[in-house]
C-alpha cells in the first residue's frame, strides 16, 4: 500500500492525518504541520479508494515536482509521521483502506493515531463552550490520561462528529486492532478557513509539546505558510471579464 523512498524504524513513531472534512479545515493544518517542521517526504500511498489528483508542489521546502493524492512525510527528531491526504475517500472502498492503514500502524509498531477533522459549527450546541473537542480510545487514554486532563479538553458526548469524514470510522478501526486513536477537531463554518487551520495545529502543538518552533518570546507559535496556499481560491479574475 506504501511505497517508501525511504528506510525508517516506525516503532514508537505518532502517525498523524487529516481527515476530509468541513472546510478542510484538518488539510490545512496537516499543510501547516508539514511545511512548517520542513518534514522530509518519504513516500506515497496508493489504494484504489484514493481518488487520484495530481498538481505542483505544495510546500516551498520539498523539490518535487508534482504533488499527489496521499503522501507521507517524517520527522525523526520528533518521531512523527504526517500522512497528508487530499481527496475524498471512494465509499464503497473506505473500509478497506482504514482497516489496512491501522494493519501498518499496528505491523509497525507505531506508538498512536492522531486524526484531524471538523464539524459544521451549528453542531456545537453548548453556548460558550470552546470551538473544538476530542474523541479518544481506551488505549490512548491509558497512555496519556495526564496529559489530556492537564489541557482540561472537553470530550465529545457520543459518537458522530457531522461533517467529520472518516475520523470516527478510522477511530473504531484502531480500536478493534489495539492501536491507541485520538481525534481531535473544531467547530468551522464553511468559506476561509485558514485561522481554524492555524489554531487547529496550535492544539496539535499543545497535546505533543514541545512540537512547533516559537518566536523569540519563546511562547508564540512560529508557523511557515504553504506556498499552495496562495491559490486556496483560485486564480484572480480576468479584468477583460469586467
């Protein structure tokens, strides 16, 4: 299902993706994530429930030529995988695609899954409350229950995050392989989504401290924008149009 371009030891690595989501929202973090940490690209995926795409570089410090689907980029110093995925998942075809993606996980030894999503703001119906929560597994809890109460996160009632994607699918296939899940996401309205992404990763930040480069004042986030995002929208308008 993967094909490396390279030889790494994933035991004990944090496997982190988005999944497709309201406002893609968890893209754009993952790109935040990636561009930022300059993380090295060491593979790709492929799984006929990928829809195929194909398009320039999306990060100014990766030299590739072409962008695709579903790729994989390292950090060894923080013992980090980010599977970067950019199209919808085929139906018909997803569960066999999250179920071998948590046969890696688990063949590999990985230490955790950490999935990226949202949910369509109206959804979240406690007035005052913040704008994110998470949903995790026993494992998970297990190994970072101090963690996860010292950020004094809230926990979602239930088990459907509207607008999600795949996370609580991908969730419940690491359950049933014994491989520690957590999902966190955040409460978006559709249109420029670009600050969700930014303090999305910031709480990516915040549960596997330290993670993010700061700025001089050692507290601020230093993150690096994606050359990709300079087209979120599209080109500008033809002025003979007007």
């Amino acid at each position: 299902m993967f094909k490396f371009t390279k030889d790494v030891t994933f035991a004990g690595y944090t496997l982190l993706l988005p999944s497709v989501s309201v406002g893609n929202v968890a893209q754009l973090a993952t790109d935040l994530l990636i561009e930022t940490l300059k993380l090295e690209k060491i593979g790709l995926l492929w799984h006929p429930a990928l829809i195929p795409i194909v398009g320039p570089p999306a990060y100014d410090h990766d030299k590739d030529r072409i962008t695709t689907t579903a790729e994989l980029y390292v950090s060894e110093e923080h013992k980090l995988l980010v599977l970067q995925i950019r199209s919808p998942l085929v139906g018909a075809l997803q569960a066999d695609l999250l179920g071998k993606l948590t046969d890696f996980v688990r063949d590999r030894q990985l230490a955790e899954v950490i999935v990226l999503s949202s949910s369509f703001a109206h959804e979240n119906h406690q007035v005052g409350a913040r704008p994110y929560k998470y949903m995790a597994n026993e494992k998970f809890l297990s190994h970072h229950s101090g963690a996860v109460e010292k950020l004094q996160w809230n926990q979602l009632e239930g088990n459907v995050i509207h607008g999600g994607g795949y996370a609580v699918k991908l969730l419940n296939a690491c359950s049933e392989k014994d491989v520690a899940g957590f999902v966190l996401f955040t409460y978006v309205s559709e249109g420029d989504n670009t600050v969700d992404a930014v303090q999305l990763v910031s709480l990516v930040d915040q549960l596997k401290k330290p993670l993010l480069p700061r700025e001089e004042d050692g507290v601020k986030i230093k993150l690096a924008i994606p050359s990709s995002w300079k087209h979120l929208f599209g080109n500008a308008p033809p002025v003979n149009v007007y």
